[in-house]
C-alpha cells in the first residue's frame, strides 16, 4: 500500500509581512516582548500568558502551573533590540518545525518590524489559518507601543 505523495505547499507554512509602528524601536521591541509574554491573548479577547525567557535559549511557553503547560519554541537569536528569533513546534502538535524571525528597524520615530513565519513538517490543514492569529498579535504589540505613555 502507498501513501499519497504530499507537496511542499502542504508542508510548508511562510507568512511575510510589515508592521509600521509609530513608536522609537526600544520600546517597540519591549511592546513586542510583552505580548508574546505575559499580556499574550486569543482573538477573542481571551487571556493565554505566556513564558518567554528573553536570551538565546531562552524558552516560550505556556505556563499551566503544577509543571503543567506547552512548550511553543526556544529563542534562537535575539539583539536587543533590532531581532527575536523563535524555532520550535508552535502550537502544532505535529511533527513540525516553525522560525518565527522579528527584525526592526526604526527610522525618524517609526518603527518597521519585519516578520517572517516559516513552517515545514505535518501541517494539518486547521493550522493553516494561523496568519489571522498572526495578524492579531501584531495589532495588539502596535496598540501597545503606541499607546501614551506618562512622561
């Protein structure tokens, strides 16, 4: 009995985009830290804290207490603050490998985040939406970097 050969694209993910954000980098990069950490949430507006432990190595996770949770990745580079990069599983609990890579950049108080998702492996077609979530992430870390802050 054969399998059904699969395809690159059924294997891969990739997502390329920027984000402008009216902010000076540093805090940009802090915005960015904290939203993938602690103030991480659903599209739904539902809290999902996460762990994540901001030096090579470092780990992302989702803390469910009791040594209870999910491991999404471990930070591969980070420069603060121009670059974060995450390999791992993700939220896939598949054979999978992800790199998520934010490079910024900032010119004349604008920051310009560069964000590039790239996935290989046993890609269940559920997964495949995940450029919406994506996407919802990166309104929320400019909401926070723009928001006004107390001098």
């Amino acid at each position: 009995m054969s399998s059904p050969a699969l395809s690159l694209e059924a294997t891969t993910i990739h997502i390329a985009e920027e984000i402008e954000v009216r902010a000076p980098i540093g805090v940009t990069f802090a915005a960015l830290l904290d939203q993938l950490g602690p103030y991480n949430e659903t599209q739904q507006d539902t809290p999902m804290p996460m762990k994540l432990e901001a030096w090579p190595g470092g780990r992302w996770f989702r803390d469910l207490g009791d040594n209870n949770g999910h491991y999404w990745g471990t930070v591969q580079a980070i420069k603060k603050p121009a670059l974060l990069e995450i390999s791992g599983p993700l939220f896939m609990s598949n054979p999978v490998i992800t790199n998520l890579q934010y490079r910024l950049k900032e010119s004349a108080g604008v920051t310009i985040i560069s964000f590039r998702h790239q996935s290989f492996g046993l890609i269940l077609e559920e997964y495949r939406s995940v450029k919406n979530g994506r996407n919802y992430i990166h309104q929320k870390v400019r909401q926070r970097a723009e928001a006004p802050r107390p001098h």
